[in-house]
C-alpha cells in the first residue's frame, strides 16, 4: 500500500458521533460477569491504546503528528461506572449519550502507549437505531450480540470505528448450565461453584462491532476438525439440541464451502469457525469475527438458507479480514459475500452466477435508481439493492477482467489486505492493474457512481 492510498480513517460520516480518531486501540481485556434472569452484566474492559492523530499521520503510525492527547473518548451505553483508570491511576471522566469522555492526570504525548480501566455494571439493551436494536440483545434463555454497525457500546467501552481493529481477550463468567461462544480460540473454561468461567482469545486484529458473545443452552457439534498440516481449521456449530436432524442437513456443506471458498479467495483467515443456532428467530444471520449468528428460522430441514450459510462464510474474508475503513465503503463487504453466494450457488449445480446476474438485474430495472453503490449513505447502507447491485458489479467487473483475471484479483485483494482496512478507492486502483485496456474508470464510473443501473454485460 502505497501512503497515498492510506485509506482515512477519521472519524465516519456516517456515523459521527461514533469513535475518536485521537488514539488507537491494540488491545481489549474484558472480564465480565453476566446473570441471564436478571440481565445483568459487570466487570471491566482494559484497553491497550496508542497516542495519536490516526488521520493524520496513519502512514507512518499513530503518533507521527498530532498534540498530545488532554482528552479521549471511549463509546459506551448506558451503564453505571466505576472507576477508571489510566495508566493505573484513577482520572476524571464524564458519562453522557454514550461518550465516555476521559482526561488523562497528564497530557499523553502523541505517540505515547497507555492503559484505560473501565469497571461498569448495568442491565445491558440493544443500542436503538433505524435497523431496530443493536448490539447486546436479551434472549428468551439466554443472550446474543449482533453489533453490525454500531451496537458495540451496548457491552462495552470501546473505541467503535470499524478502522481500529484490535485483538481481545474476552472473559466472561456465567451460570454452569450455559455454554458461552465468542469469537476466537477458547483458553480455558473453569468451573466453580454454580458459574463456569470462559477465556476467549482474539488474536486476530478486530472491528469493534465484529465481537460477539453468545449464551444460551447449546449443544456443540464439532463439523469439521483442526488439521494444520492441511491447514485446515476447525468449524463448530452450537445449536439448540432439538434442531439437529434439520442442522445437520442445512449445514452439511458448509465443511465443502470452505476449501471451495479458499480456492476462490485464498486461505481462511482466522484460527477457526464458528456457527451458532441462537433459540430464537432472527430477521437477518449476523457475521462475527470468526462467528456467524443464524436463527431457529434459519433451520429448516430443506436449505432454503444454504445462500446465507455461504454469504456468512464469505464475510470471514470480505468484512472481517479485509475490513472497511468507515460504513461507506459497505459495498465491499456486501458486494463480494453476495456474489459468494452466486459462486457457490453455481459450484453445487444450482443456478449460475450469469443466472443469479441476470435476475439481480431484472430485479433492479424495476426498482428506483437512487443507491449510489459506493456512497449509499446511512439510510440505504443496508438496503437490499445495495446488496444485488453489489454482486452484479463484481459479475460486470468479472466480464470486464476476464475470468482468469478476475479471480487472481480477487485472491491478491484479500491476501494484500488480509487484517487490514480499505476504502473503495484502493479496490478500485487495485482492480485496474488487472485490467487488459488499462483503465477501468469508466466501468467504475457507471457501477459504483452513477444511480442508474448500467446494461448488463454479456
Ligand atoms: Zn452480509
């Protein structure tokens, strides 16, 4: 990556009042407590940080410009807090629409690592937005966090820009009867008393809102195990005990997507994955860092999900590995698991991903030209057009490069970028260096720019 195609990554247009581009995080230590009757959640979040103005002088490292930091902000729901500390020593703070706002005893200069302690408690609930509740959600037995974009703060202080990634040690203890997923390698589960304590790592870098915990009582199927020699990981579902018959069908080729979806995109990128049944129906499944999320509706004994089991997966690459910059950049990661979809759909004898191309663009003749693909804004960022308009671009990108072209672009865009951030205007330099008649400015012009749905290519 070149400096100048650093992507920016200032505070969101999006969503400004998320995140605080004067620092970093490297690092977040939770150990929390949570009682599912009374949804109660405690404990405390250690924070490893960075000094610095990361807009300004990300190509060199934090730190390479900037004043020293008199005061940061951490994003944080409505909680009761404790105390916090930095570098150890207890500091003011304020707690207002869900800014923690911090003053460090001293300025920290630019460059400086520092430790934050948060200790909180409260009754966690979903972050309120135009897509319902975000974020930390109260089951029928049980919990699940589904942050996509910005509910993060509804469990914990964090610094919730999709651009800071950051590796987590997760510790969370719950009653015995409860089987506890998160996202990452699990270090050791205890038990004492009537609680059982879960040590989840992390140690891949992670966008805030990709953090997920689920609990509730599931039994955990191992599909697929660890083999590193053949460098495969291992996948586990965790399901309700009663939905197994029709799990075990609807998921029986996910063990096949993987080398399938890592012959297309290169190796997996994370230490293993997870897939979890949650006892409750859900509007959408939910990718998570190394996770992903379904609903009882989900499961149905025929399939009839198996494009969602895919587009999932997909995301394991495109969103979570090679993650976005700010929430305009969305297409990237929508676009490329939406044509997974195809892909897959295709592999297994369904319908083409010409086919699928030309339904999407049937579906969006009929529908109003007013999505611009590579700059939705908030209010269409998750709408279904985005997503069809996203795959039919990479299958006119496809016809564009050609196949052989196409694909080995595809594979150097996640392997340049694997754990990294990106904007749509490095896939865009990067996609034209495949390109045979040179630019592709004008394709990208009329896909990612222009409202109106370009002819579809033949
Ligand atoms: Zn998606």
């Amino acid at each position: 990556m070149s400096p100048k195609q650093v992507p920016a990554v200032g505070v969101d247009p999006y969503f400004p009042t998320h995140g605080d581009a004067r620092y970093r995080v490297h690092r977040y230590e939770l150990v929390l407590d949570y009682r599912p009757g009374p949804n109660r959640l405690a404990g405390s979040a250690r924070i490893s940080a960075v000094a610095g103005t990361s807009g300004a002088g990300s190509a060199a490292g934090p730190g390479a410009a900037g004043e020293p930091l008199r005061e940061f902000a951490l994003d944080l729901a409505e909680f009761r807090v404790g105390r916090v500390l930095v570098d150890g020593k207890a500091v003011h703070y304020t707690h207002r629409a869900g800014k923690l706002r911090i003053r460090p005893a001293k300025p920290l200069p630019a460059g400086a690592a520092f430790t934050v302690e948060v200790h909180y408690s409260g009754n966690p609930r979903p972050v309120r937005s135009q897509w319902g509740g975000l974020g930390w959600e109260e089951l029928t037995d049980g919990a699940l966090v589904a942050s996509q974009p910005v509910g993060a703060p509804s469990w914990y202080p964090c610094n919730d820009r999709p651009a800071d990634k950051a590796t987590y040690l997760i510790s969370i203890t719950t009653p015995s009867p409860y089987t506890v997923v998160v996202g990452g390698r699990l270090l050791t589960r205890t038990t004492h008393a009537s609680s059982t304590t879960w040590v989840f790592e992390q140690a891949a870098p992670t966008s805030s809102y990709l953090v997920t915990v689920s609990i509730g009582h599931y039994q955990t199927v191992l599909l697929t195990e660890a083999d590193p020699a053949a460098g495969r990981v291992p996948q586990t579902a965790y399901l309700p005990a009663r939905l197994l018959p029709e799990f075990t069908y609807d998921f029986g080729r996910q063990t096949r997507m993987m080398p399938f979806f890592e012959s297309m995109f290169g190796r997996y990128p994370f230490g293993e994955y997870a897939v979890v049944v949650a006892d409750e129906e859900l509007d959408v499944p939910v990718e998570a860092q190394g996770v992903a999320t379904f609903g009882t509706n989900h499961v149905d004994g025929t399939r009839s999900s198996e494009r969602l089991v895919a587009h999932e997966l997909a995301h394991q690459w495109f969103g979570n590995s090679v993650s976005i910059a700010d929430w305009r950049h969305i297409w990237l990661n929508e676009g490329f698991a939406k044509y997974a979809e195809w892909l897959w759909s295709e592999h297994v004898g369904g319908r083409t991903a010409a086919g699928h191309a030309a339904v999407a663009h049937t579906l969006l003749s009929g529908l109003s030209q007013d999505l611009r693909l590579a700059d939705p804004g908030k209010k269409l960022m998750f709408d279904d057009r985005l997503y069809e308009r996203g795959g039919l671009t990479m299958h006119a990108l496809r016809r564009a490069l050609g196949d052989a072209a196409f694909f080995q672009m595809i594979k150097d865009w996640a392997a340049i970028h694997r754990h990294g951030v990106v904007s749509t205007a490095e896939f865009t330099a990067h996609a034209g260096q495949y390109a045979a008649g040179g630019s592709l400015d004008g394709f990208f012009d009329a896909w990612l720019w222009e409202p109106g749905l370009p002819a579809l290519p033949l």
